[in-house]
C-alpha cells in the first residue's frame, strides 16, 4: 500500500493564506475549514485565524489534517526559508526534545531514530513503534485482573444468582468471578488503540510494514474509551515502568486526535510543543549537564508575592535560579524571540526588576537564542532620580549551532562567563 503524502513545513509566526502553495502543496479550501472547525469557538494555542488563512503561533510540531501534514519549525534568525533552512531547522527541534528530555527512550540502539524523517510527527510515531517493539521482544507484562463467566470446572466464587439462571440446564458449568493473570489488561488496551490509531493516520510508506507488523504480533485487545483521567489513574510498577514512554506518546496522539465526525476525511491531530517552554528546559538542561559541585540550579522556583485578605497567595515564579555558594543568586529568564536589534519589552524588564526583589538576586539576565553570542549589560533606575541603582539586567544572546553538544558546551561557557564578570562599577 502507498500514500500519496502530502507535506507543507512552515515557520513559527509564519501565516499561511488560502489558496498558497507551499513545498508544492496548495494549502485549498477543504484544509483552510478543518483548521477552522478544529480552531472552534474557545481557539487553540498553535495558531490564530485571519481572513482567508491562519497565523501560527510560538508552538512548533505538527499538525496534520487528514493525510495532509503541516509542520511548524522553529527560527531564531532572519536567513532565508529554503529547503536547507528547512532541514537545518527540522534537525535542531529534534535534537532540542531529546536533549530537553522530552523523549526518555527505553528501547536500545536510539541512534537508528536519528536517521533522517520527513516531519516531526514521523519521530514520534517511530519512537512509539520501537518502544512497543522493545516491549513484545521482552515479553508483555501481565497483571491480575477479575474476571467472571461460565466454566466447566469450579474455580473462584460461585456467582448463584447468575449460575442458576444460565445453568439450569447445563448442570455441568459453573458461573463463578475469580482471578485471572494475564496481559489483558489497561496498558496494553491504551497500546493497541494507538497501534489501531497509527494504522489509520499513518502517511509514511517506511513506517507503514512495521506498524503492520505491531497489528499481527500484538495482542488483540478490546477497545476502551479514553480521556485524561484514564491517564491520571495509571501507576506504574517494576515491571511496567518500560512501558511509561509508549503510554505518555499514546497520551499525546490519542488525546490530541480529533476525527472529523461529519464525513471522517479531514480528521486533526496537533502534536504541538510550546518553544518557549522548550528553550527554557533546553538551558536548563545545558547549565545542569556542566554545572560545578559548588552551584545549585533550580527550573521554576517560585515566590508568593501578594496575599487576599481571603483565598489562595499569588506566586511569582522565575524561569532558572542559579545559586553560586549560598550569598550569590542570580536569576535567569529564557525568551525564545529574535529582538532585531531592539531592546526588551518593558514588560520583560520590569519582569526582571521584580525578581530582583523577590529573589534578593544578585544579577538578573534576560536569554534569547541569537546570530552571534553577545551580551547587552544594563542597570535598572531610581524611579525618583533616574540615578542607577545597584541593580543589574543583562541581556544574554546565545548564538544557535547546529551541532548538539557544541550548542550545549557554549551555553554553559557563555552562561558560566558572564556569571564570574565582576558587576559594572557604579
């Protein structure tokens, strides 16, 4: 079987109107309404509607609508967007997931995922494939469950309510409820409806075999509805904890599926990942990965700032906190935008002086991806005398690199060298 795929890759903020061809596939009026009927009266994250078209957001992913993909990459500078700024950007988002850890793999041998994919969407589903192949090549785990029904030899509880009405005449069974191991059980129903839901959305011939081969090895199970409280109520043991990747990717497809109920051809799933929330995780990730015994680094710390005379506190929370000793506290919030050459919103800068406060901060820096690594170094003003107060904010770019670890490597050392820079002479 083949497929004829159709795939359109766009930039973040990039909008897309009506009737344009991108990569060669006209983005028409069928795709244009999906979007709409998806975007519904409450709207979605990933992108706004204009007229005749839409805007997408600071979400990267995919979305695909029907056997139709969109992929949203990110872009952090002003280059052209050809082909190879396409590809280039495409393997720095991959890249950036699993460095962030986004993808906690279980299965062995990962470097054979980092072999070239049409789109986003194609690694998630082979990342899901290979987790679930790992998982048959290792043995499905089995579980308890109860289970009752006519049979012939007596095991259990004898249900006599039910045996007399149905064995009557068949004096020879027994309706009893008992206990039975085995692997029917709620992992593997999640399972099997997204090996069913790959089977039908699926536009990549490589993968199409496998996914096959998943339907004719793996257990038939009886489907199930799910919602998010199936997962919240999900645990996992000893023995199922290699299963807890293929469970969060069967969360992702399954819950982000939107079939089309009136005539089932432009179904949507969104696979969509915040990038300011990524290049957040990405500097942390990258400061952790290098940091020395003597400094500590916290993701999210937080600060109650303001309280009702009745209800909840307010907190103020702060991207990264890196404390160097104990006296020493600087805060660090990750922006993921191209500023083209213009200072920071005020917005973000008086962000920054709040922090200074909450957090008794030492030094506070706002962090952008750049061109070129660079540093803008300012002081915040007494709002009475405009005199400079001893209250620094930098503005750090870190110049984006195509290779991982190097990327990584520099983060640190740029990060780590503003970090020992005496504070500007007031």
């Amino acid at each position: 079987m083949s497929f004829k795929n159709k795939h359109i890759t766009v930039f973040e903020h990039q909008s897309v109107k009506l009737n344009q061809v991108i990569d060669g596939i006209e983005f028409n009026s069928t795709m244009l309404k999906a979007l709409q009927s998806y975007y519904g009266d409450n709207g979605v994250p990933y992108f706004t509607l204009i007229h005749n078209g839409v805007k997408f957001n600071e979400y990267v992913g995919v979305i695909q609508v029907g056997k139709t993909i969109i992929e949203v990459l990110p872009k952090a500078d002003n280059s052209q967007k050809g082909a190879d700024e396409k590809r280039k950007w495409r393997d720095i988002l991959i890249d950036m997931l699993f460095a962030a850890g986004f993808f906690e793999i279980h299965a062995p041998s990962i470097s054979s995922l980092k072999v070239r994919h049409n789109s986003i969407l194609d690694l998630y589903f082979e990342i899901f494939i290979k987790e679930v192949e790992y998982l048959l090549h290792n043995g499905l785990a089995k579980q308890y469950r109860k289970k009752e029904g006519n049979v012939s030899a007596l095991k259990g509880n004898i249900q006599f309510g039910k045996h007399i009405q149905q064995n009557i005449i068949h004096q020879e069974r027994f309706y009893v409820r008992y206990t039975t191991y085995d692997v029917e059980h709620e992992l593997h129903f999640i399972i099997f409806k997204t090996i069913k839901l790959l089977k039908q959305i699926n536009t990549n011939n490589q993968l199409h075999s496998r996914i096959g081969a998943l339907l004719l090895h793996f257990p038939e199970m009886p489907d199930i509805k799910v919602n998010e409280t199936t997962f919240q109520k999900i645990s996992f043991n000893r023995k199922t904890q290699t299963y807890k990747n293929a469970i969060e990717i069967s969360k992702l497809l399954l819950l982000q599926y939107h079939p089309d109920v009136r005539n089932g051809t432009n179904n949507v799933l969104a696979l969509m990942v915040d990038m300011n929330r990524l290049w957040e995780q990405f500097v942390f990730v990258s400061l952790r990965k290098h940091k020395s015994m003597l400094t500590t680094i916290t993701a999210q710390a937080s600060k109650y700032f303001w309280k009702p005379e009745t209800g909840y506190r307010s907190k103020i929370k702060s991207d990264i906190v890196v404390n160097k000793n104990t006296d020493n506290c600087i805060v660090l919030d990750t922006k993921w935008k191209n500023l083209n050459g213009y200072n920071p919103t005020s917005d973000d800068l008086r962000q920054m002086y709040v922090y200074h406060e909450y957090f008794s901060a030492t030094r506070v820096a706002l962090v952008y991806p750049g061109t070129v690594t660079s540093k803008l170094t300012g002081i915040f003003l007494d709002p009475m005398t405009s005199k400079e107060l001893d209250k620094e904010c930098s503005v750090l770019f870190l110049a984006v690199e195509p290779k991982i670890r190097v990327w990584q490597e520099n983060i640190y050392d740029t990060l780590n060298n503003w970090l020992k820079m005496k504070k500007p002479a007031q």
